[in-house]
C-alpha cells in the first residue's frame, strides 16, 4: 500500500492514570508483512479523560532522585530527542518502566477476535512491534506470554471507536505516585470510524505507535518520527531511539 493511498486516522495514546489494585488482565508468532506508512492523530482532538485514583503505593523501590542532577543530564542530553515535548505534554513528568535485571515485561497479545473481517495477521504484526523497539534500543527484554494474567502489557482488539473521529488506538498506562508504570493496555480498532476494514501493513503503524507509548513516550513534534502524531514514518529513526536512550537514564518523576 502506497502512503498517498493511505486513509487517514488518529492515534491517541499516552494516557496515563494512577492504580490502587491491579485489575483483571486480559497469547506468540512468525515475522510480519512490511509495515505500510500510518497516519495518526488529530493532534486537536484530546485524549479521553481517564480516572485518577489517589493513596497508591510504589511497589518499586522509590526512585533516588537529584533533582538538580536529573535536570542537568535531562538538559544535556535534550538536543537530538522530544524529551522536552513529552515534558510539556506530561505537566513535567518523567514516566516509565522499573528497571529490571533480570525479568523481562510480560506482553499478552489478543491472537484471536470474533470482529468482523477478522485478519489473523493482526497479532503478527503487533508481535514484530515489540521487535522493532527492542531493537531500537529498549532496555528491558519482551516475554510473549499466552496467559493474560499478570502481563503487563496487553493488546486488545476492537471493532471500531466511536464516530466524530478518525482514532483507531489508544493506550493507557496506569503508574504509581513515584512515576513508575505498573500496567499498559494498548487498543487498536480493526476497522476505521466510518467501517471500512484496515489492511495489517496499517495496524502494523498503528501498534508500532501504541508500544511506543505503552513504554513511556509521548508524541515528537518531528514528522519523520514514529511519534510524531499525524505521520507516514515507518520505522524507528534515530530521534525516536535517542528520547528512548535518554528516558531511560533518568529517574521518573516531575523534572524541575
């Protein structure tokens, strides 16, 4: 599929709230087609509103923080990345995983819907997401797990979000008082707004976009960026993979 024949639709994601209690979670596969280029989001058209729930407790040890340090590394290595944008979008707060030595994040992945025009390609695709960051650079190992319980990353099929917009995925992470996330569930619609069905090379785009949320990024203001909201870039490019790096050095939490 050609980019210019490409419909548009939005990607909203990012969305983080607070959790008192895990809720009830929500299965692995070959190499995907090539993914086709991707438009994302209205960037006029804000997320939905999600709850806040107050008294959580981290489960990770609390981050050690300097702040006068964790600005300075922040500032140094700013240039080359959107980490100041994500910033901006985030009321100045860093959120991301718990490093972990030696356990991987357990990703579930929906392999099967009873949407129509179900495409068994789907799963495939959202797999080979997680491929592509790691080799992006992302710290941390991906477990495809086949139960969804107690995975920390899940993929969930729709039909199709509401009219009055072009979204067809949206993530929500779900962080302690500390800034560490605990959970991310990723959504992505099978067909756009009006119903008309979307080809795997798209939801390649789609999730490829959504995982990058679900570990921490917000959107790049840089079209050549995966994250760039409204975008046709296809693969990871070097600033996306440089904000990844420089997230990933430093403690979450609000930067002052």
């Amino acid at each position: 599929m050609r980019a210019r024949d490409l419909i548009p639709f939005v990607l909203i994601g990012g969305i983080a709230v607070f959790i008192v209690q895990q809720r009830r979670s929500m299965k692995p596969a070959p190499t995907p087609p090539a993914a086709a280029p991707a438009q994302r989001q209205d960037p006029a058209q804000p997320p939905p509103e999600q709850p806040v729930a107050a008294g959580v407790t981290s489960q990770p040890a609390d981050p050690a923080r300097d702040a006068a340090d964790a600005r300075l590394r922040l500032d140094q290595g700013a240039p080359g990345t959107y980490i100041l944008d994500i910033l901006s979008q985030q009321e100045q707060t860093l959120i991301r995983w718990p490093d972990r030595s030696v356990n991987a994040l357990r990703v579930w992945i929906e392999r099967w819907s009873d949407v129509a025009n179900w495409d068994r390609n789907y799963p495939i695709v959202a797999e080979a997401a997680f491929t592509e960051w790691r080799a992006a650079g992302f710290p941390m190992r991906f477990d495809i797990v086949v139960d969804s319980v107690g995975a920390d990353i899940k993929i969930i099929w729709s039909n199709k979000f509401s009219e009055g917009g072009r979204q067809i995925g949206v993530t929500q992470k779900m962080r302690d008082q500390n800034g560490w996330i605990r959970r991310a569930d990723i959504i992505i619609a099978t067909h756009n707004t009006q119903g008309a069905a979307l080809a795997p090379a798209t939801i390649a785009g789609v999730v490829r976009h959504e995982v990058g949320h679900a570990l921490g990024l917000g959107h790049s203001p840089s079209k050549n960026d995966v994250m760039y909201p409204e975008s046709y870039a296809t693969t990871i490019s070097e600033q996306d993979r440089a904000t990844l790096h420089l997230l990933y050095t430093l403690p979450p939490g609000v930067v002052k």
